[in-house]
C-alpha cells in the first residue's frame, strides 16, 4: 500500500537552501524519489543512468551537510552529477538533458553557481577541489573543496598526483570515494559503519590530537612511531594505508546508501579540523532500477527506455557502427598476424576492442583510465617488434599528447593509433568532439594521418595500418554507424599519401578528408545542376599530402574547396601551405578551406551540429558559388 503523501517532499526542494530545511528522518523519502525523477528523465532523454542512480543517496547527504556552492563539489566523472542537478535549480529543465540548447550531460560551469567545475574527461576532481581550497585558504575565505571521485577514476595517475601535493589544504579538502566496482573495500556493515563514525568522530580526533600532543613533547622518534601505530592499526580495521601514506586522513569504508551511516560521517568530517580527509563510500551501480542491476553495464550510458520494463528504444538493423567494424577487421586480422594486439583505455566497447578481446583475449589490454601510459606501453611493444593499436577516442588521446610527440614520433615508433569520435559527436557536446586531432597530429614529423570516408575505407586503413612498420600511423573514423557500402573480403593496402578521384569534373574540385564525403558528392550533384563541372577527391591522408593530386587539380580547375571534420590548422593549412610554397595561387586560383568553427559547440544532434558548424552540402555549395561571385567580380574590376 502506498503511504506517501500527496505532496511530493522533491517539490519542496528547489535548490540545497530547500533541502537543509528538511528533517533527517525525511531524507529517505526525498531520495526515493528523486532516484525515481532521475529515472522517469532519463528514460525520456537517454544518457547516462547507472552512475546517477548509485549516489542518490550520496547527492543528498553531501548537500544536506555541506554548504554549497560555497563549500566547491566536484563531481568526476560528470556521469554521476544528474541527481546533483535536479537538487541544484534544475529540475524543471532535467528532461533537456543532451538536447540541443538544454543541459549539458556532465556539470558545466556555465550553467548554474552550483557546478564550479566542468568535470567530462576524469580524474581531474582531486586537483580541482584541492585549488578551491586552497584558493579560499590562501584569500581567508569560507569553503572547502569536495571532490567525488569514481573507483574508476582513481586509475588515473593523475589523481595520485593530487592527492600528493593535498597535505597544505587541512580540513578544507575532502575527497569521497565511491567505491561501485573495483571491490576495493572489505565487507561494508554496522560494525565498518561504527568504526567509520568512531574515527571521524570529535572525540576521537581530539583525543588523537592530544596524544600526538604529548608525543611530540616526548621526541620526535616516539611521536613518529606512535603516529605509525595509531596509522596501521586503522589500516588494519578499516582499511585504506595507501591513502594514509598520500597524506590523507581515511574514513571507512561505509554503506553510501545508507543515509544513517552517510550523515553522521559526514558531519564528523565537516565539524573536524583533521585534513585533508578521503572518505570511502561503497555504492552500487544502477542502484534501486532493477533492469540497470541486473544488466551488466549497470545502464552506464541508454539510449532513451521504457520506465516500467527497462527496454532501451535502439534503432534495429542498418549498417554496422565504425568502432565494430574496426575491432571485427582488427581480430580477422590478428586471425593470421600473431604480432597484432589492442590496447584500450577503460573503453573496450565504445572502441571495439571488445569485439577483438573475444577473439584473442591474450593480446587486448585494458590499461583502465590511462591515455598516457597507455602510448607509452604501446611504444614498447612497438620497439620489440609487435604490431599494436592504441583504440583512443579523439578526445581521450589529447590527454597523451606529450607521449605521443616524446615516446612514439621522436622514435619513430610504428604504433597504430585508431582514433574513434572524429568529428562531432552529438548529445556528448564539445567535452568529447574529436575537434582536434589533425591538427594536433598532421603537425608531428614521421606520423602518418589517413581519415576513413565509409566503413569500408576504415578496414581498409585498418588493413594499412598493420602492414606499416616505418614509424607511428593513425587513422580517425567518426561516432555511429558506417554509411552502408560493402566491406569486400579481400581487403587493400593503400598506399601511403595517396588520395582518390570520386567523380571527375572540370571547374570546381572539392578536396574532402574522412566522412564528409557524403555530402561533398551531395555538393558535386548540386554544383552539376547549375553547370558547374565538379571533381570530387577523396584525400584519404591528411599527411602525407598527396601533392601530385592536388597539384594536379589546382592547376585544371578554378576553385578548389577542402572539406574536413576537424579544427583549423589541419588539412586546409596543410594544403594552402603546399599551394603557397609551390607558387600555386598565382594565375587567380580560388582556394577555400572548410573546417569547424573555431567555438566549443555544445551537444546536439549531430546533423544540426554539422549544419551549425557549416560543413554540409548547402555550404559547399555556398562556398564555392562565393568564391566564383569573387572571381567574377575581381576579373570584371581588373577590366575597368
């Protein structure tokens, strides 16, 4: 029987102010029902839910008992912040989620006091937090930081260098672990629960404090060996040594769903002037939503579902996604190359390595959420003699930039990167747009760029790949699925640097790199209607260049338009520099580049987002009828 009252407490609360008015004992209920807000949204919207639903509990107890947003919350990743943003001013936009001109799917300081922090790739939360609070320490102001971090996060290098450097913020900087899958906790019950209260507890903190008082009167070699004792035997009990010899002050593990345990800890932990502290909070993923625990990603990330049965509303049939279809070549491949192996940073699925784990489960590494080491172990197995591909989203590779200029270009290391997310990417907006990948790539000397224009050329590039030995190559393909042409079963080398012609024509050339090809041949038929002659070439390399061919089109046509899924500096810099150096614009030649806007574009659909960022074929069209107006105007004033 449903006793709840009529009014809903979720629609008393508008923001922390709201919810700190409540009584304890209400605070079950709220949660209840924001976890079913959460789910009724998400359902409507699709995104990420398992993360959401295993810190509903956590958002209202860190809320409760700290005083946001003047105490800082950072959420990392940004997948768990959906309760937080319901609680913060946003429900009555919370079905906008990843929607065009609605909310961002992670936290984003532009949209409320309450995110301080845009928080989309992980592991940054500890060294964001840790310099709000010291920024507020150093200015005598109130605040803390409070960093949130997932188990998964904390496979990062990065959050170890946070917490290393965290001893100078005291008690301003707290950092909570949830703990929903790495089983890094021992069994979580009344007496971890007890002992977590009893050592974040005033008492015992002043006792503590006291003693190690006394001890450092009695010598520093006694104080030493008694702040060690007293460190272990919690360890012992409690667990959590690691985080003791960072520097931290550890509290747990407790059961982050059980909101008796969660306030009095936390409580503890704001009222003490022990610090920095790390509190470990053991949560279950896709908590309280039987089809996301019984699924085995938990509904980390859905496309939109039925509430009551759990049935995600996927598109069924169509051509295969890219990422499949790199992982299925990649294990026909490994099928007869005994040196080919995979390497994936904490994304095994979304890259299709896990199409080729199920192959060959010996040589598919899964280095967790590890760009950085992850070059670097590719390069070694690169130098003794191995065939490895580095599976990196375009946006995740940035995060090893400098690992791929030092470990892998300088030494000329054959490590195949396949750069999945080329391009935009739709409802996870600019935080995961592989904006940036030529430029930052086609810039290195010895690496070698190809783009993929269907799924077929993407197993041919896969093919390319593998066979070349002569330095680092990588090939970029776009988020969804392939366009529909046929894979052949005999697959090509290409040859290195060297495009192809689409469709032949005489006056306009459209020059495109990777998946716009599509529309450059959509453009061409446009073009042809109004009796302009059109080329359209495939480059396949952004580098290198394949100079004969453009050469070769630059000088037969009148305007040369390229076309690409990437920021300025990649392949239209590369070409005009190549035109500029070899005096190629000097007979009136019309060169236009095409490229992504120079602004963050925030999540939409992904054909929206290409018609905002002007890369369809209305504004090929556009360009290259732009361009002839010019000519035509600049010969007719030269005349006069």
């Amino acid at each position: 029987m449903n006793t709840r009252p009529k009014t809903p407490l979720l629609d008393t609360v508008d923001t922390p102010d709201d919810l700190r008015k409540l009584k304890k004992e209400q605070l079950r209920q709220l949660s209840d029902e924001l976890r079913e807000e959460m789910i009724d949204a998400v359902g409507t919207t699709g995104g990420h839910l398992g993360s959401g639903l295993g810190v509903v509990e956590l958002t209202t107890a860190i809320h409760y008992v700290f005083d946001t947003p003047t105490d800082k919350l950072v959420w990392d990743v940004g997948h768990q912040c959906y309760p937080h943003k319901i609680l913060t001013g946003r429900r009555d936009r919370i079905r906008t989620l990843r929607q065009g001109g609605g909310l961002s799917g992670f936290t984003k300081r532009a949209e409320s006091e309450y995110d301080p922090f845009g928080a989309a790739h992980s592991s940054t939360s500890i060294s964001a937090a840790l310099g709000f609070a010291m920024a507020n320490k150093m200015q005598n102001r109130p605040g803390r930081g409070i960093a949130v971090i997932g188990d998964g996060a904390m496979s990062a290098g990065m959050a170890y260098e946070a917490m290393n450097n965290a001893e100078q913020a005291g008690n301003r900087l707290v950092v909570i672990l949830n703990d929903n899958d790495m089983s890094i906790a021992p069994p979580v019950g009344g007496l971890s629960a007890y002992l977590a209260r009893m050592v974040s507890s005033s008492e015992y903190l002043g006792l503590r404090s006291m003693a190690s008082k006394i001890a450092r009167k009695m010598g520093r070699r006694v104080w030493g060996g008694l702040e060690k004792a007293e460190e272990y035997a919690r360890g012992m009990v409690t667990g959590g040594t690691m985080f003791e010899e960072l520097g931290f002050y550890y509290v747990g593990p407790i059961d982050g769903h059980n909101l008796d345990h969660l306030i009095p800890v936390l409580e503890n932990v704001r009222d003490s002037e022990q610090g920095p502290v790390l509190i470990h909070v053991v949560t279950t993923k896709g908590k309280g939503y039987a089809p996301a625990e019984n699924s085995a990603d938990k509904y980390h990330g859905v496309a939109k579902f039925d509430v009551v049965t759990g049935e995600q509303k996927k598109s069924s049939g169509g051509p295969p996604a890219y990422q499949n279809v790199f992982g299925e070549t990649l294990a026909k491949l490994a099928d007869k190359d005994p040196r080919i192996c995979a390497i994936t940073a904490a994304m095994p699925s979304g890259t299709g390595v896990d199409k080729f784990a199920k192959a060959h489960p010996d040589k598919a590494f899964d280095v967790g959420i590890a760009e950085q080491h992850g070059v670097t172990f590719a390069a070694g197995l690169a130098a003794e003699g191995m065939r490895p591909f580095a599976a990196i989203y375009s946006t995740f590779l940035q995060r090893a930039y400098d690992q791929v200029v030092h470990d892998v270009a300088i030494q000329n290391l054959p490590v195949r990167f396949a750069i999945d997310r080329a391009g935009l990417v739709g409802a996870d907006g600019c935080t995961h747009a592989g904006s940036f990948d030529i430029t930052y790539l086609a810039t290195l000397p010895n690496m070698v760029v190809m783009a993929a224009a269907d799924e077929a050329e993407l197993a041919h590039m896969t093919y390319t790949a593998a066979e070349y030995d002569d330095g680092p190559i990588a090939f970029r393909y776009p988020r969804g699925s392939g366009t529909g042409v046929e894979i052949p079963e005999k697959l090509e080398k290409l040859e290195i640097g060297k495009g192809r012609i689409v469709r032949e024509g005489t006056k306009v050339a459209i020059l495109s790199l990777g998946a716009r090809l599509e529309e450059a041949k959509k453009a061409a038929d446009q073009l042809e209607a109004k009796g302009l002659s059109t080329t359209v070439a495939d480059l396949r390399f952004a580098k290198p260049l394949d100079t004969a061919l453009i050469e070769k089109l630059m000088r037969s046509h009148e305007v040369v338009v390229t076309v690409e899924e990437g920021a300025i500096g990649g392949l239209g810099a590369h070409v005009l520099t190549y035109a500029s150096d070899n005096g190629l614009t000097d007979a009136g030649l019309k060169v236009r580049t095409m490229r992504l806007p120079d602004v963050f574009q925030d999540q939409d659909d992904p054909a929206k987002q290409y018609d905002e960022a002007g890369l369809n074929a209305p504004h090929i069209v556009d360009t290259v009828l732009n361009a002839l107006r010019h000519n035509s105007a600049g010969v007719e004033e030269a005349r006069a």
